[in-house]
C-alpha cells in the first residue's frame, strides 16, 4: 500500500458516515494513473443519485484532500 491510497482510504473513512446514514457505502478498489476506483455499496449501488453521489461528493472530496487524485470512477460504471 502507497501513501497516496493510504491517504484516500483516510478521505473515505470521512464520506463513509454520510453514506451509511443513506444505507449506502463505499469500497476503495485501486488508485491508478490519478484515477481513484471505488465501488458504491448498498442502498448507494442501485441508486438513481449515485452518479451525483460519486462527482458531488466523492470525487470532489478527494480531489480537494488528495492532490494525486484527478478523478473518481465507480467501477460498476466501468
């Protein structure tokens, strides 16, 4: 494990909470090319907002809070 994906596991650990509260989680799979991977979890996984929940809040605290991420992609988008 990297510094960088220890630093995005911390940053999820924060989101989690809020995603919980919903019923929903969040999985980190892989960190590659500036390109954090995670997969929505729970309520969040079937959920007609998880596109929002990834850009809105996701990826947009990450980005702010790990400068190596560029962007977030669910996996079951992939």
């Amino acid at each position: 494990m990297n510094k960088t994906e220890d630093k995005i596991k911390e940053v999820l650990d924060k989101i989690r909470p809020y995603l919980n509260h919903d019923g929903g989680d969040v999985k980190f799979v892989k960190f590659e090319k500036g390109i954090c991977y995670v997969e929505l979890q729970g309520a969040c996984a079937g959920c007609m907002f998880a596109d929002m929940t990834i850009s809105n809040t996701v990826e947009e605290v990450l980005t702010s809070e790990v400068p190596e991420v560029i962007k977030v992609v669910n996996i079951k988008e992939v």
